[in-house]
C-alpha cells in the first residue's frame, strides 16, 4: 500500500460528523468519491470517457446520464442522474488491486474498472 493512501486512510479513520474522500483510478479515465456521515455513505463513480451501454433516461432524471455510477450504504447501485463532476482529477490515484473504504462502502480498483460494494454485497463496476 501506499504511504499516501494509508496516510489519507488513517485520517479518515479519526471520528468526525463527514468524511470524504475523492479517489482515481490510474488512468484518470475513472473519478470516484466516498462520502460518510452519521446518516450513512454514498460511493459514486464518474467516467470521463466510455461506450455507452444505456439507451433510456432514468425516470425523474433532467440532468446527465449514463457516465456516472453510485451505491449507497443500503440498497442496490444504481445509474446516477448527476449535473456536475464527481471530482476534478486531483484525488488519489488507486492502483490496481488497491482499496479503499470508508462508511462501509469499499471499492477495489483493477484493470477492468473500479468496483464498490456496501456491507451487502450490493454495488457497481
């Protein structure tokens, strides 16, 4: 591991009312970010440049689709409806085969893409 991960990691460890943490995958073609309070966490998961796969809006959605990914404490991930960009490029680089994890959302960063998962096993890649 990294020293500057495991350093961010501790630091994220100490009780506060909200963590977060922005993170990437090597390439910087995947932005990703943890967010965790008293409520729960959330893990949502940009990408700047894929095929896309989705060919209906998400109902409600009047913002961008299909880029962005998400996964809350409970619950299944599901397709993002977002308007802005999960982070600017600055976070962490997580190198493959590398985790993170914060709130109990852990997400793995490998050569396919980044995978983050709540307690229930329940997620996206």
């Amino acid at each position: 591991m990294h020293f500057k991960l495991f350093a961010t990691l501790c630091l994220l460890a100490s009780p506060a009312a909200a963590d977060y943490v922005e993170f990437r995958s090597p390439t910087g073609n995947i932005l990703c970010s943890i967010y965790s309070d008293k409520v729960g966490a959330t893990a949502r998961c940009d990408l700047l440049e894929l095929t896309p796969s989705y060919s209906k809006r998400p109902a409600g959605c009047a913002f961008d689709w299909g880029h962005s990914f998400a996964v809350e404490s409970k619950g299944k991930g599901y397709l993002a409806c977002v308007s802005d960009v999960v982070g600017d490029g600055s976070g962490l680089v997580i190198g493959y085969g590398e985790v993170i994890s914060l709130g109990g959302i852990t997400c793995v960063s490998e050569r396919s893409g980044m995978t983050c998962t709540n307690p229930a096993g329940h997620g996206f890649t």
